[in-house]
C-alpha cells in the first residue's frame, strides 16, 4: 500500500472518508491497530473516526477544517499515554514518547492562571498541550523529511495560551483573530493579535521555548506560577515581544538574580523566625515556670495552713476526722483544677501564636512546611509535658486522698 492511496480522502468533521476494498481496509486497519468502534466499513467505504490515541493525517486535516471550535473537537481528548503517530510515507505507526507523564496537567495550571474570554468557547476546551503539536512537528521531520508551518503555528498558538496573562478571541466562524496580551514597559500592554490559520505569522519556536522553559525549571523545583511571573516580569522589560527569538538563557539570568535576591532574604526571615522561636520557647518555658511555682506555693501554703490548724486543735491525732481540715484540702483541689485549667489556657494562646506565624511564613514568606518545622515546633498539650502533670497528677490524687480521709 501506498501513500497515494490517501488522495481520494475527504474529511467530514473529525472522521477520514475515503474510497478502499476490503483487503487495502484490513491492511490499513492492521497498521493503524485501531479498534471496530473507531472505524467503519461500508460499500467500498473505509471512515476512520478520531482516535484518542492516534494522530492520523493531522496536516491535512488541519489544512482542510476551517473553523477553531470545529478543530478544538479533534483533540481536546487527546491522550499523551500511549499516544501514536501514522507515518503516510512509511506507511506505519510510531510510537510518541513525552518526557514527562503530567503534560496535561502542568498545562491546566498554566490555563488556570490565564484570564481566557473565548466568547461562547469553554476555556477547558484550549487544554492541548503545545507539546502535542511540537512533537508531531518532529515526528514529520523525522519521517517525512518536512517541517510544518502549520503545527509550528499551534504550537506557538497553544504556548501563547499557557503563559500569556490574557488572551481573547475576536470575530467568529473561520474569520477570527487571537489576542495575546502581556505587562509591557511603563506598564503599557505588549498585545499580539493572531489570525487564525495565518500559518506564516510564528518565524520561529520562541514561545513555546518559553513554556518549555518553565516545564525544565519546574521540574528542578520550581512552581509554575513563579515561573510564570519571571517570564512576565522578563516580558514587562522589553519595548516589543512580536520579534522576539530565544530568551531562556535571559530568563536563567534573571531566575537567578531572583534567585540570589530570595536567598539573602529567605536567610534574614529565618534569622527572624528564630527570634520569633525564642519569643515563642520563652512562652512555653514562662507558662511552665508560673504553674509550677504556683503550685509548689500551694504545696507550701497547704502544709503551712494544716500545721497552723492542727497546733490549735488540743489533743489531735492525726488518724482523727476533721472537716474544716478537709474543707482546707477541697480548697487546694480547686487550685489544682484551676492551674490545669491556666496552663490550658496558655497552650491554646500559644497554638493561636504558633498557627497565625505557620500561615504568615508558609503563604506570605513562601518557606516550605518542612522547612518551618524544622525551625518552630507544633505546640503540645500533653507530649513533653509530662513532667507537669505528672506533678499535678499525683500532687491531686494525695489531696483527693486526704480529703476522703479527713471529711
């Protein structure tokens, strides 16, 4: 089979109709290993559906579909995992592999952070990877000894969707113009206006080499929306971005710039944060401190006032029942109930203290959770506590025990 065999297709929507007899269908239909739901054979007619995981003649459909929403259909759904490309000129199939398995859903965070006013189009619709298109683009130069203006075209398209800061969609049918707008210098828009299918209008890969860059980074550690904002701010500095070529090694220059800017901050917060430790230990340490004395001046108080009552008493055993000494052990067990009642008191005004400093350096300062515990520890109302209510414990159960015995 050749590939001229393809000259009398035509494409209706997403599906492929062309004129074949049953053993050229079986032979195509072996290649291409598609399932019986995804084609159908009928009267000398062979019509092969989109496949989610296929990517079949997609420069003649792309040349042949006219309006954006139409094309949108064809591979919304497509799936990065076992993904394949057919080859006309090989007449085969080739397997596509991505570097990474999280394309989709590192791009819906770029899409996320991008105001999309595709008029009546939903935004979850221009989720499509521009490494979809990148890679196909490869795939034809690898085995068809070309390279295509129109998937250099989307993939610049869709990259532009991932890290511009607005992008909107004017006119309609196949009359449609894509606006791109980001900061400019003195805070004046940089505004592209794109012309849908105008394939000449993208001279080289600079945006997608810009999504691509914040992929690298982000694999190394990086969060997307930092990222983003770098590329922005990048952006912001220029006077004009239209004839732009590659920046990444500009925007690894200014990456690190922030970067060393962030370091010598990020080490005057934690200087600060273990001041705020100290302040925080000083706390804990003073809550203690103040039940403890307390309480050892009840111990003091209680042996001082018993003795006090007893030497009054004439003839007193200590065996005999008294109940004003009873009603003075009942007062010290108030006490007791009251220091626990204190000392919880102080654990949830340091837990209040210890939550509100978490947040300001977790969200505000952008120090990681592990980093911040490592630093300030949660605070415990009965881990590494056991020395004081241990103290109160047993201190309480001897005044329970002396007021069952005196009352």
């Amino acid at each position: 089979m050749k590939e001229g065999v393809f000259t009398n297709g035509v494409w209706y929507g997403t599906s492929f109709s062309l004129n074949m007899d049953e053993e050229q269908t079986g032979q195509l239909i072996k290649i291409l290993g598609i399932k019986s739901e995804d084609y159908n054979f009928n009267d000398g007619v062979l019509e092969i559906d989109s496949c989610k995981n296929l990517l079949f003649l997609d420069v003649e459909y792309v040349n042949e579909v006219s309006e954006f929403e139409d094309f949108l259909d064809n591979y919304t759904n497509k799936s990065f995992e076992g993904l394949k490309y057919f080859s006309k000129s090989k007449m085969n199939v080739f397997p596509i592999k991505f570097s990474s398995k999280k394309i989709q859903e590192d791009y819906n965070v770029f899409i996320d952070n991008n105001n999309i006013d595709l008029k009546n189009i939903d935004k979850e619709r221009v989720k499509i990877p521009p490494d979809l298109f990148h890679k196909l683009n490869k795939m034809y130069i690898e085995y068809e000894i070309v390279a295509v203006d129109c998937l250099n075209y989307l993939t610049e398209l869709f990259s532009l969707f991932a890290i511009a800061e607005k992008s909107k969609l004017k006119g309609d049918g196949d009359n449609i113009v894509f606006e791109f707008w980001f900061t400019g210098e003195n805070k004046k828009s940089h505004v592209l206006e794109v012309p849908w299918k105008e394939w000449g209008y993208f001279k080289n890969d600079t945006f997608y080499k810009c999504y691509a860059w914040i992929i690298t980074k982000k694999n190394e550690g990086f969060k997307i929306e930092t990222l983003l904002d770098v590329l922005r701010q990048f952006f912001e500095s220029l006077a004009d971005i239209s004839k732009l070529e590659d920046v990444t090694s500009s925007l690894d220059s200014v990456l690190k710039r922030i970067l060393l800017y962030e370091t010598k901050l990020y080490f005057e917060q934690q200087n600060k944060l273990r001041d705020e430790f100290i302040k925080y230990q000083k706390m804990e340490l003073d809550a203690k401190s103040s039940v403890m004395k307390s309480l050892l001046g009840l111990i003091t108080t209680v042996g001082l006032a018993y003795y006090g009552r007893i030497s009054l008493l004439k003839d007193f055993k200590i065996a005999d029942k008294n109940r004003d000494i009873g009603i003075l052990f009942i007062f010290a067990m108030i006490a007791i109930v009251f220091f626990a009642f204190i000392f919880w008191v102080n654990y949830a005004e340091r837990r209040r203290y210890y939550i509100s400093l978490r947040k300001i350096y977790t969200e505000k300062f952008a120090f990681s959770a592990n980093d911040f515990d490592s630093i300030v520890e949660k605070p415990s109302l009965i881990k590494k506590q056991w020395t004081y209510w241990i103290t109160l414990i047993v201190f309480g159960g001897i005044i329970g025990r002396l007021i069952y015995f005196y009352w």
